[in-house]
C-alpha cells in the first residue's frame, strides 16, 4: 500500500539486488559448488557398485486343451487373473518360504553378502556374551538371510497388465541375475506342485466320500422299490402306475361301450319307425346289410321280372301271372320278418350294451377307491424318490470330481504362469550412478548457495525496495568522485585532526577567514596538498565509499542545511541503495520537501506509541529514498519516549543501507546519545552559513570528543515545491 493519506507503503523485490548479491559471490559459489562435486565424484567412486537384473512372469491359464476338465475351471481361472489375483502371486513370491527354498537352492548362506552374521565381530561376540543380543548362528541359515534377501528384492506387478517383474540387486554380476531366474523357477515349480497336491487331495477326500454315497443311494432306491410293492403303486411310465393306468383303461372302455349302446339304440329306433310307420325298409342300413334280406330282394326282383315279361303275353288273371304275384308277396312277407328280426338284433344289443355300462360304471367307482388311496400312498413315494435322486446326483456329482481329479493328476499340470523374460548378467552398475550423482549434488549446491545468500539479502531488507507512485526515474547522471573530510579538534590536541583527503579535484577551499578561525582552534596545519570538496556529491560518495550506515545531519542554518540533506538523500537512493531519512527537526522541512502529506504519521507518533513501526516509513516524491516524517503527536509526549530513537534506528539498519537522521540546528550534547552508541557519522550541513559559525560548530564537537566531522556546503533551495528530482 501506498500513502496518500494512507499511511503505509508496499515494497517489491529487487530482483536485479538479488542477482547482483549471488553474482559478487560468485567465486564462493562456484569453490563450493566445485568443493561438493569433488567430494560427491569421490563418494560415488568409492562406494561398491551393485548390479540389477530382472525376471519377468505372465499369469495365464496353462490348462491342455485335450483335458476333460479344462471346460470346467475356466470360471476358477479366471478369478486368478483379476487384480487382486496378480497381486496375491506377487505376495508369493515374496513369501518367506520361497526365498528359503532359493537360498537353500543356491546356498545363499554361504555368502557373505547374504548372512554377515556368520561372521561375527568382536563386539557381537561380546554382546552375545553379556546376553544383550541374541546369537544369530543359533538360527537357521535360511532364516538368517530372509532380512538382507528381502532388502535386495523387488517384486512389483506391471502396470495394466498381467506381468510380474522379479528385479534383484547384488554386488555380483551372476548373482544378480541367477538369483530372479531361480525364483522364477521354484514360483513355477510350487505353483504346479501345489495344483497336483489339490488334486491328490481332492481325489483322496474323494473316494470314501462315493463309497458313502453309493451306499446311501443303494438304501434309498430299495426304500422306494419297497414302498412301492407295499403299496401296490407298479410303475407303468414315468409318470403313472398301475392303479392310475388301469383307471384310465376303465374310463376309456366305459366310453367307448357308451357309445356303442347309445349307436344301438340309434339304429333300433329308425328300424321301428320305419316298421310302424310302413315305410320302405331299403333306405335303412342295417336292414340293407343283412344277408338274407339281400337274397330276399334277389327273390323279389326276378319274380318281378318274370311278371313283367308275361304281362306282355298273358292276361292279369292268367294263373301264371296269379302265381308269380303271389311268390312276390311272400318274399315281401319274408322281408318284413326278416327286418323285424333285425330290429330284435338291435334292441338285444342295446340291452347288452347297457349291462356292460353298468358293469363298468361299478368297476370305476371301485378304482376311483383305490386310486385316491394309491395318490395318498405316492406322497411318502416321491418323498423317498426325491432322497434316492438327491443322492443318485451327489454321487454323480462326485464321481465326475473324481475322475476330474484323477485326470489332472495324471496329465500335466503346469504352474498358471510361464517366464516371458529370463534375467541376464548386468553390463552396468545400477547404484552408484556416479556421473549423475555429481551432477545433482553440484546442482543441489549451487541452488542452495544461490537460495541462502538472497534469504540474507531478503531477510536483512537489502532486497526491498518500495513501490513509489511517482514519475518515472530518470537515468541518474554521472557523480565526480570527490569525497571531503571536514575535521575540527579541541584545544591543542593536534591528533584528533585528521587529514584532509588528498585526491581531490574541482577544489573547493574554504575562505581564509575560515582557514584562520580553524587554525585559531587547532594548531594542526590543514594538509596543503589539495584543497577539499564539501559539495553534496563529495559527502555521497564519502559515505559510499566507507559504508556508513548511519549518518546524523546537523544544520545550524536551519532549513537550508535540511534541504542539502534532503538533497544527499536522494542523490544515495539514486546508486541503488536503501536511504530513510528521519525527520527530527522543529521546522518540519524534509517532512515538507519529501512526504506527500504533512499530516502523515512520523516519528513523533512511533516515539509516543500512538503507530505501529511500519506506519511511519513513507516513500519519497521525487526519488526511491524513504521517510520518516516528523509526525503529528505532542513533541512533550514524544520526547518522553526519546530513549526508543536508538532501537529504532539499530531496527532500521537491518533493512536499509544508510539512515540518515536531520537534527536541524542541533548542538552536539542533543546528538550525544545517538552518535556515540551507534556509530553514526556527523555531517555538518551548512550552505550559505557564516565561517564563523562553521567554526563554532567545528569546535564545539571537536571539544566534545567528536574528532570527524564531514562538512556540506552544497546548497539548494527551500521549500518542497520542484519541478523535477534535479531542481529538488
């Protein structure tokens, strides 16, 4: 946050401070990261290579094609393949007595690599001795090896498939790849092994179970073929027995015995209706059939003839033709009694028809009788019917197990696995990778190197800077390097005077008075070999060049002096360097010339208590310099708190380069509480001052103790109102 009228300011990163940081510590960088890459290189060189190699299995069905029972495991097969499936393989393989079975296959316990306890050291020993550890030779060699085997093995199902990968480290080429072929081996070898111990147990468990069984069905099926006798219930079909079929032959022979008398009395009826009514008999067949009545007709018919030839030739009453006629109506006599015979058969038939009904009607009430009882009776039949079945599909059921199991018994059975990959002897170490080792450690260094030394930077404040809202900077014109040192001494102590700088140029002497009055004060000889620069820029880069870190700036010419401060301020900040400027005079002027408000909160306000530390630092207008104005508390409530000023400023030199404090027109006892406990640097600001007052001033610290002090003349004008950063 920004304050316009806000009171706090953001800061950003300085991203090009950090760069800077890392890059004029570069060879300390590089030495260490050379230092690790050497020392890693060395390491990994040292260290003893260990070789990896890898088997690799397919889970699949291996069941013959030829076997009886391959169709009928497929389901049980199948449920080997899913997920959690290939992982139960991938758990047996690693299961404890399959890598025992491997050592003792290889006699891996006569390794050393594999059982360093065979080996024992003398503080083993001594420790097995006092009973603190127990003796590892008391186990078995198998169960020696299990933790340093295990520790080299990996076993791991491919992802999204049906593959399991036996990879095994070791520090010997062969051993590492023999070692997963013989896993492989022996996982195979179990799996078939166990597959014919299921079946030998299967069959074994199998054949008293049938003989059980086959005597169960044996009672079961004489249980039904007695019940049955003793109930009179013969089977006759799958369905039916004897009582219930020989119903059925009753009902259908009353049927059809029904119909008969019922057709008899049919044809009797019509006879005797054509008899009473005197009707022609021929139209009716069972008189038609009749033998006789067909001879008699024959009769009939040639008479007829007869008749009808002499008809031609003789007279009715001839006796002849008297004759035939007569013989004509006797066979139609006859006729008549023959039908009437016939409808005698009729009726006779009728009647014997109706007997056998009646007969019949008297033996189906009686097997009705029987056969509901005989339907009571099959309840307890089926009943044993049902338990001889059940037991007849048991034993079925078990003897196809059975054979089933005998067949695979005697057929091959191989593992539902097959190796699709054999392990070979390694070319190259797979640990240590020396080469990327010392990469990553030079990396992991000079990334660490880098990381700590902006952390400094960044945690020490070195790496802020604040986001100003102002006007774009413009590109800072050259300084000439000129640095001056003003000194004043007390009394006759021609030791506290130092030297004026030599290598000065663009001299800027002070007047001879002035000259005077210092030599008046000091009998030390100024150094005549060039005269010294007092302009800001002289000071600015005195206090560059010796990395002050706190200055304290006197004016007694009041505000000018201020502003010449103001002015040094932002020439510093213009170099890249974090500048505060605190405001401790009674005019208020770097306040006016630098906040954007009068009414900011300041260094009054922190003093009394009435802001929290970060409220009071604001940004400059015209440069990348901050501020801590004077403030708006009660100057009686803040000098209360006067002793909090050296906290404030030690807190402030962790986060910038220079704290530059401007005391206005203050003596030297008013700055004696900073100046001695911190440090700081005196600079005397006197632009447009007298050279007697210089002289004053000059001594008055000098007689203080203070045996260096800077002098600025550099002026500028007053006021806060500038068009740009230069006039300012």
């Amino acid at each position: 946050m920004s304050g316009n009228g806000g009171g706090q300011q953001d800061v950003d990163i300085d991203l090009g401070g950090l760069f800077r940081a890392v890059w004029d510590r570069r060879v300390k960088v590089l030495l260490a990261t050379a230092c690790v890459a050497a020392l890693a290189f060395g390491a990994a060189k040292m260290i003893a290579p260990d070789y990896q190699s890898e088997t690799r299995l397919l889970i699949e069905s291996r069941e013959p094609e030829f076997s009886g029972s391959n169709q009928n495991s497929q389901t049980g097969s199948d449920r080997v393949f899913d997920e959690s499936g290939i992982l139960s393989q991938v758990q047996v393989l690693r299961s404890a007595d399959l890598i025992k079975q491997v050592a003792r296959n290889m006699k891996l316990h006569e390794l050393k690599e594999f059982d360093p306890s065979a080996d024992p050291s003398a503080v083993s020993d001594l420790m097995v001795m006092l009973g603190i550890k127990k003796n590892p030779l008391e186990m078995p060699p198998e169960e020696r090896i299990l933790k340093e085997f295990t520790s080299k093995l990996q076993v791991y199902q491919v992802e999204k498939s049906r593959v399991i990968a036996i990879a095994f480290t070791s520090k010997n080429r062969q051993l590492a790849a023999a070692i997963p072929n013989e896993m492989a081996k022996v996982f195979l070898s179990l799996q078939s092994g166990a597959k014919l111990d299921t079946n030998a147990e299967a069959s074994r468990w199998l054949e008293p179970e049938i003989a059980n069984l086959r005597e169960k069905v044996r009672e079961a099926e004489a249980k039904v073929a007695a019940y049955r006798s003793s109930s009179d219930l013969l089977p006759t079909g799958e369905t039916t027995n004897f009582a219930t079929r020989q119903l059925t032959d009753i009902s259908s022979e009353l049927a059809r015995v029904r119909g008969e008398r019922a057709n008899a009395q049919a044809r009797a009826e019509g006879v005797r209706a054509a008899l009473a009514s005197g009707r022609n008999v021929d139209t009716i067949a069972d008189v038609v059939g009749s033998p006789m009545i067909q001879r008699l007709k024959e009769t009939e018919a040639n008479l007829q003839g007869q008749v009808a030839d002499l008809s031609t030739t003789l007279l009715d009453g001839h006796p002849r033709l008297k004759a035939l006629k007569s013989q004509v109506e006797g066979i139609r006599a006859q006729i008549r009694a023959e039908t009437r015979t016939v409808l005698s058969t009729l009726e006779n038939e009728a009647k014997v028809g109706e007997l056998r009904e009646q007969q019949l009607t008297q033996q189906l009430n009686a097997l009705k009788a029987k056969s509901a009882q005989a339907g009571e009776e099959e309840v307890g039949l089926r009943a044993l019917e049902r338990e001889a079945t059940a037991q007849r599909q048991l034993l079925e059921t078990y003897l196809a197990r059975y054979r089933e199991a005998t067949s695979r018994t005697a057929d091959a059975t191989p593992a539902d696995a097959r190796i699709i990959s054999n392990a070979v002897v390694p070319t190259g170490a797979s640990f240590p990778k020396v080469m990327p080792i010392t990469i990553v450690a030079a990396l992991a260094t000079f990334l660490l190197s880098c990381i700590i030394i902006m952390l400094s930077e960044l945690f020490s404040g070195r790496a802020l800077r604040p986001v100003t809202a102002g006007a774009e900077r413009p590109p800072a014109r050259p300084r000439p390097a000129i640095a001056a040192v003003a000194a004043a001494g007390s009394g006759t102590d021609a030791s506290a005077m130092p030297p004026v700088l030599d290598d000065a140029v663009e001299l800027s002497p002070l007047s001879p008075a002035i000259a005077a009055e210092a030599t008046d004060a000091a009998p030390e000889p100024i150094h005549e070999a060039a005269e010294p620069d007092f302009s800001i820029e002289a000071v600015a880069d005195h206090l560059r060049e010796n990395e002050v870190r706190i200055a304290i700036s006197v004016s007694p010419g009041g505000d000018e002096g201020s502003t010449a401060t103001v002015m040094l301020a932002r020439l510093i900040a213009e170099d890249d360097r974090k500048v505060v400027l605190i405001d401790l005079t009674g005019s208020g002027c770097p306040t006016r010339l630098m906040a954007r408000s009068a009414q900011l909160p300041g260094i009054t306000n922190l003093l009394a208590g009435e802001v929290p530390f970060t409220d009071t630092i604001h940004a400059d207008r015209f440069s990348d310099a901050h501020i801590i104005p004077q403030g708006d508390a009660d100057p009686l409530l803040a000098m209360r708190g006067i002793e909090r000023l050296q906290m404030i400023i030690d807190a402030l030199t962790n986060a910038y380069d220079l704290v530059l404090v401007e005391c206005g027109p203050a003596d030297e006892n008013s700055v004696d509480k900073i100046a001695r406990r911190g440090g700081a640097e005196i600079i005397l600001s006197a632009p447009s001052v007298s050279e007697e007052m210089i002289v004053k001033v000059l001594t008055g610290f000098g007689e203080a103790g203070y045996r260096d002090v800077v002098l600025m003349t550099g002026g500028g004008e007053t006021g806060p109102d500038y068009p740009d950063r230069d006039a300012a």
